[in-house]
C-alpha cells in the first residue's frame, strides 16, 4: 500500500514539474516575442523609475533650424532633443555615481573613451560631482540626407555643478560654455558623436531692460495682510476653492484698509514641473477678484518644500517658469516672493545648498518677469541679510517680543540700508487653552499686541503683512507638526473667528490701520 502510494505521489510531482516548466517555456517565449515587437524602452534601459521629464528638464530653445539640404522633420527633431537631453543627464548620473552604466546608449564608442578616463580618475581620487544644465539654445548647422547624422551649436549652456571629496563639499561652480555637437543615428539611438568647446557668441541681440520702479515703489506703502480661505487654509486652490467665498473676503479686507494680500503656492499641489493648467486657472480667477477690490498679490511660488538638491533644479525651475509666464502680466500681481522660510531648512538641507537654489531662482525669475521685483519670505530678521544684493526688497518675519522688534529691525537696516524692507508676517494667537497657559495670549491680549505693534510699525514706516484673516478649524500637521502644544496656538491667529465672527484685535486693526 505504502509502495503504491509513493508511485501515485512520484507521478504527480512529475506533472506538475512538466506543467511548470512549459509554461515557462511558453512565458518566455511570449516575452520574447513582445519585446521583438514593441522594441527596447530606453527609459527601462536606464533604469530611470519615473519618465525623463521627471528627473531632468532643462530649458532648450532651437533657435535655428535652417538646413540647406534635407529639411528637419518634428519628429526626427523631437527625437534628437530627447536623446540629447538623455545623453547629459546619463553623463550627470555618471560623474554623480562614478558608474558607466548607461553611457553606451547615448554616445559612441570613440565618445565613451574621455567619460570613462574621467570617472577612473574621479573614482581614484574620491572624487564625485553633482551637476544640471539649467538652458541650451541650440542652432542646426546641418543634416544628412538619409537623416543619419546631425550637427549643431548649443550655444551659453548655463551649467551648474558641486565638487565632492568623500562627502565634504569642497566647492560650487558655475560656467556658461557653448559646444559644438555631432550626433550619429544608431540602433534607433542618437548617440553623441563629439561634444567640443567652442567660444561663445557675442550676444548681440539687445536684452529688455528691467522695469519694476512703479511696483518696487509700492512696497513701503503696504498694509497687507497673509491670506487663507478660513475652511481651507494653506490648501487655497484645493477642493474647496470658491471664487464667490473668496471675493466676500476680499471685500472684509479691503474695508479694513488694507491694500495687499500674500497668497502661497504649493509646489506638489500645483503639478510640480508639469503645472496644472486647472491650477493656473484657479490662480487666474483669484487675481481677478483681488483686482476688483484693489488689492495687490505678492505670490510666494514655493512652500512646503525643502529639496534643494542639483539634481531637482531643472523641475523647480519649470514650475516657476509655468507660473511666472502664466500671470506676470496681470495687474493684480505685485511681485514674487521665492520661498516661505527657506532659513529654517539651513541645519537639515545644508546654507549653501539652500542659498544656492534660490540664487539661481531669482536670476531665472528676473529674466522671465521684467516688470516685478522678486523677494525671500525669511523667518527672522536677522536672516534678511542673506542675498540681500540679488533680492529687490528684504522681507522677513517676527514672532518675537514687541519690545525687541525696533533693535532687531535697526539691525537689518544698518545692514541693508538701500533696500525697502517689508516686515512680511507677524501676529500672536488668541489662544490661552491648557497647551498655552502661561504663554499665551486670549483675546484681549491679541487685541493689545496689536494696539502695541501697529504703533512701532507706525513710528518706525514699516510696510506689513499680519497673520492672518481667520481662525482656522484644522491646522495640517505639515505646518507645525502634531503634538498639541505647537499646532494648538496655529489655529487662532486671526482676527476674526472660525464662524466669521469679528475679534476685539480686528477691531484694534481697523483703528490702527485706518489712523492717518
């Protein structure tokens, strides 16, 4: 019996191992058979996890496709730009990872030779690079009949790179240079053939002037104010964005008489480097109410985010772009505001990392936008200092003690003397509950900050932005984490209440605001 039962349990296993085994044959076969068909994805020869544009999109301009043989076709051009855009970022992963891995699709044999000598010599010296190219503008000089080989000038390619020893960070450069590029067509790639230096032109082409007196002028006259939706605060252009809501705001604002708003722009929210065309809209919509009640709109284009990494400069920049060109011709919009806070990322992102991004933001903003000055939000004072030179106006904030505002404020002016200085966001909360008891403030006291603050303003010119309109219901842990102490006080900072209601500090406001 037990014989018998051995053989019936033998015979199964060999089945159910022959059943397996074709249908792995079969699979593989079918596998095979797809990729014949559909062709090698260069995206997972790479290894890239997410699309190309994802990683790494830098600006690329042609500027000249005159070609005296075959003409360029859209898609052949569309194709060589990607594969050209692939080659310099596989050749940024390469010195980034001193790794040759991916090099071969995207340049020759005889192109290889000069990487893979200088990531020997980057791996024998501990060395490693973190590199972007931010713009190329690219001219075709000629291609092929039979639309083999291309060549062409990419002309003042502003690159920017870190020098690594180890992990110590031993220096940041920036270069424009201009190359001289030939590009072959093999196996379906276009493969760098030569990438050669060559001078760059002279820019003969005049640049428009920048012209921001008329805005710059306003900024001492601001009397503004941080502006949230009471039932979607730091979340303006979500779900819940009502244009109708949004207006009735604005008319509280305006007659309080206040004349400035500052709204924020979340970076994730708004599509990142692909930016929402619906969010644009939303945007749209949002300066047109301000410009009916007469408010301006300083714009802060990041918040809640703190990536300042090389390798993500291409994105950040492509967000702001979309922005920046979207609405910088509407007459509600005041100026641009870079980032909210960026000094409180210094300890874990790294100063220079940081001031880095941003000095490169400012630029790029100054370029696309002729007509509006640019500013950092900083969290203190003392932060005014940094970039002071690149900023049009120094903005920062203060949460600290009435008494110690005019010293600190003295401070950044002696330092900066030149420029309008903009006392960005500053209030108390109203809230004196169990998580605040000694510290805290309650109505009365909101209302007596405010009596005190606006007469140091007042005495001392100083053009403000107070926290905020509402009391907000739900604070997103985002903001100032969870524990109950610190997010408990966010909620009620406004001058009016979570129902609409009228606080004694809007009142204390009003007053203030209104005294000639």
């Amino acid at each position: 019996m037990a014989i018998q039962l051995n053989k019936t349990l033998y015979r199964t296993v060999l089945i159910i191992t022959f059943l397996a085994i074709n249908g792995l044959v079969l699979y593989g076969i079918g596998a095979a058979w797809a990729f014949m068909n559909t062709g090698a994805d260069k995206t997972s020869m790479l290894h890239l996890e997410v699309p190309m544009e994802d990683v790494y999109k830098p600006s690329l301009d042609w500027v000249n496709l005159d070609n005296p043989g075959r003409p360029m076709e859209k898609q052949a051009l569309a194709e060589i730009t990607n594969d050209y855009m692939n080659a310099w970022h596989v050749r940024n992963i390469a010195y980034k990872k001193n790794d040759r891995y991916g090099i071969e699709d995207f340049y020759t044999d005889s192109a290889r030779v000069r990487l893979y000598d200088n990531i020997d010599l980057n791996k024998k010296n501990n060395h490693w690079y973190k590199r972007t190219t931010l713009n190329h503008n690219s001219a075709l000089d000629f291609y092929t009949a039979d639309g083999t080989m291309v060549v062409f000038k990419d002309y003042n390619v502003e690159e920017y790179q870190e020098i690594y020893e180890g992990e110590t960070l031993l220096l940041t450069e920036r270069d424009t240079t201009s190359y001289q590029v030939m590009m072959l067509l093999e196996d379906g790639f276009w493969r760098i053939r030569h990438l050669k230096e060559i001078p760059s032109p002279v820019d003969t082409i005049p640049t428009e002037p920048r012209n921001i007196d008329d805005q710059l002028k306003k900024i001492n006259q601001i009397k503004g104010i941080n502006y949230y939706p009471k039932d979607s605060p730091w979340d303006t252009f979500g779900k819940k964005f009502n244009d109708t809501i949004i207006e009735q705001d604005f008319k509280i604002i305006q007659d309080m008489g206040l004349n400035t708003i500052r709204i924020f722009i979340q970076y994730e929210d708004f599509g990142k480097n692909k930016v929402d065309h619906k969010k644009l809209q939303l945007l749209k919509t949002l300066l047109d109410s301000a410009e009916a009640y007469n408010l301006d709109v300083l714009i802060t284009l990041f918040d809640f985010y703190g990536d300042y990494d090389v390798s993500n400069w291409t994105l950040t920049h492509r967000h702001a772009q979309q922005i920046v060109n979207a609405v910088k011709n509407h007459p509600a919009v005041l100026g641009w505001d870079i980032k909210n806070e960026p000094d409180l990322d210094f300890e874990s992102r790294g100063r220079l990392r940081v001031l880095n991004w941003l000095e490169q933001m400012i630029a790029n903003i100054k370029k696309w936008d002729k007509k509006h000055p640019v500013t950092i939000g900083w969290s203190t004072p003392e932060a005014g200092i940094e970039l002071a030179d690149k900023v049009d106006f120094v903005s920062f904030h203060y949460y600290k003690d009435i008494e110690d505002f005019k010293t600190a404020y003295d401070t950044l002016n002696s330092a900066v003397p030149n420029k309008p200085k903009l006392l960005q966001e500053y209030g108390i909360s109203s809230y004196k509950g169990a998580w605040n008891f000694y510290r805290g403030a309650d109505q009365e006291g909101q209302k007596e900050y405010y009596s005190q603050m606006q007469q140091v303003l007042k005495e001392n010119e100083v053009p403000y932005m107070f926290w905020t309109l509402y009391d907000f219901e739900k604070v997103p842990s985002a903001v100032a984490g969870s524990l109950p102490w610190k997010t408990k006080k966010q909620h009620y900072f406004g001058c009016l209440d979570t129902l609409g209601n009228k606080k004694p500090s809007y009142f204390e406001l009003v007053e203030q605001i209104k005294k000639k």
